[in-house]
C-alpha cells in the first residue's frame, strides 16, 4: 500500500495535466515544450506551475530550480510510464486513492471559488476592528507569564483562591498540589498579545505585574501569574492591511459554513447498513476567533491573521 500511495503523484499528473502530456508533440507548440520523455510531452506550463510552488526561489536561483523541477518531473513521468505499463493504474487501491483525492480537489476548488467571491472588508470594517480590539493594537502589550496548567477537579478553584488570598507565591502554590497528590503542569514565556486567546487577554490585560488569578476556561483550570509586561502598541497604519485580511478570511469562513449547511439540507442523504437512521454527532464546540499574529521584521512587526491552509469543510 505504500508503494501504491508513492505512485499516487504519478499518477494524479495524468488528471490535473488534463492532456499536457498526451501523446504526439504536435499537439503542443514547441515554444511550450520543456522536454520529450517517449512518446509524451512536459509542457513550460507544468514547470512553472511546480515552480511558483517551490519554497525559497529567489530571482537568482530560478534558472537552477526550473532544471532541477523539470529533471524531476521527467523522473515522474518514467516512472507514471512505467505504472501504466504494469497496470498499476487499474489497481483498486490506487483507484480508490485517486477518487478520494479527486473528489477532495473538486470540493476544495468549489469551497475557494465561494471564497474568491466574497468582497473585500470595507476601511469602516477594518478601523471599527482597530478599534474593537485596543488589546491587539493601540494597547497591546507583551506580557512574561508563569503559569500551572491544573488537573480540574471539584472545588479546586476555590481552595486555589484561598491560596492566592493568602499571598502564597507561585511556588507555594506549587509546592501546596504537589503535596496533595494534584497533577500540575508549569509553563513560564514571554507572550505576545496576539499568541494569547482573545477570551483571556482582557483578563491579562487588566493584571498588575507581580499579580496572580486563577483562571477557568472549558474545563481548564490555571494559575497565572504576571511577571512582567511591557507596552508595544501598533498603528492603525500598521495592522490595517494585516486586519483587511483577517476578516476576509473569517468571511469566507463563515459564509463556506453557510452554504455548506445550505446544500447539506436540500439534499437527499440516506444513511444504510451500520450507518443506518439519524446520526447521533458530538457537539462541535466552535473554535475560538483567532487573534492575529506578528510578522517578525527588524522595525515594529505588523500583524498578520492565522490563516487555516487550505479551505476546508
């Protein structure tokens, strides 16, 4: 199966070159012909295609990596040749494989297609961001945390509370779970404002240093503890861009859940066998909205979204 799922590349060139390489040479224009391998052609096309795909091509180096991409795409070739001959391209694995990649690239092209057609955020969209968010931008801050990560158990918070009332240190609260047998994970980093969840950051942002609180959030019980912070602010200017760009992908997003709840409904779905009758599916809890992450530069970095590779459902 390994070996069939190595060939998959190979043999998936066949239908995303949708007749590139078909036989006869003179049904591409030589203008457009990177090299003849046997009887088949690998156009200029696919080439570049590979090319604008590679990692870390500079102007410089684009020579040495259209020579090394074609060398490989003409490895891919003999060997999809060499497939074909033994009819490995019949085997039901490796049919069954290309189906389930097909079927993903056409519902991915249609998801993007859905995306490419949202208009862009407005300036009014991205400035009341800007503005909703003081945190991220004009009052955003870097912040030195210690934190325990603690096994929830039923009324826990509440001693912990007691414990922070009582002015223990970090340590001593340490020290206090591990004594009474409590699971405890400690993290300590400097954290950036938009690499904290925008659930808990007004939180933060409202401690003085030297400040601890216990925290829970989903079934999540911490103790954190402020070190230190200091004010790195962004400008309007600044994270603009990166802001218009954030919310165009969280519209796309939203709008892709819409329309994927859209057809799901108007279509004609029968569960059988084992499957069989309404599905009984988990509660999706929704992921909370991302923040926005910064790009590093040797000046004050710009944000820029987190954004999901790729569309999916």
């Amino acid at each position: 199966m390994n070996v069939l799922l190595a060939l998959l590349p190979l043999l998936l060139s066949v239908v995303i070159a949708g007749g590139c390489g078909k036989k006869g040479g003179d049904a591409t224009a030589a203008t457009e012909v990177a090299a003849k391998v046997n009887a088949e052609v690998i156009s200029v096309h696919q080439v570049i295609y590979a090319l604008v795909r590679a990692p870390n091509v500079t102007p410089e180096s684009t020579p040495r990596a259209k020579r090394e991409i074609l060398e490989r795409l003409i490895d891919q070739r003999l060997a999809m040749q060499r497939a074909i001959e033994k009819k490995l391209d019949r085997s039901p694995a490796v049919v069954q494989t290309i189906e389930a990649a097909k079927s993903e690239i056409l519902a991915r092209a249609y998801l993007e297609q859905i995306a490419a057609a949202q208009p862009r955020p407005t300036a009014e969209e991205v400035k009341k961001y800007y503005a909703d968010y003081p945190e991220l931008f004009s009052k955003r801050r870097i912040f030195n945390i210690e934190e325990l990560v603690v096994e929830p158990k039923k009324g826990l918070a509440n001693m912990l509370r007691k414990q922070v009332a009582a002015r223990h240190s970090l340590q001593d609260i340490a020290a206090w779970l591990k004594s009474r047998g409590i699971r405890f994970a400690a993290n300590h980093g400097v954290r950036e404002a938009e690499r904290i969840p925008l659930a808990l950051l007004p939180t933060l942002q409202a401690m003085n240093d030297g400040e601890i609180r216990i925290i829970e959030n989903n079934g999540r019980l911490e103790v954190i503890r402020v070190v230190a912070t200091m004010a790195a602010p962004v400008d309007e200017a600044t994270a603009a861009p990166r802001i218009q760009q954030f919310l165009s992908t969280r519209r796309s997003r939203e709008v892709i859940a819409k329309e994927m709840k859209r057809i799901k409904e108007s279509a004609t779905i029968v569960y059988m066998g084992e499957f069989a009758g309404k599905p009984e599916m988990a509660e999706v809890k929704r992921a909370p909205e991302p923040a926005l992450k910064p790009e590093p530069t040797s000046a004050e970095p710009p944000l820029v979204p987190i954004i999901e590779k790729g569309v999916r459902g």
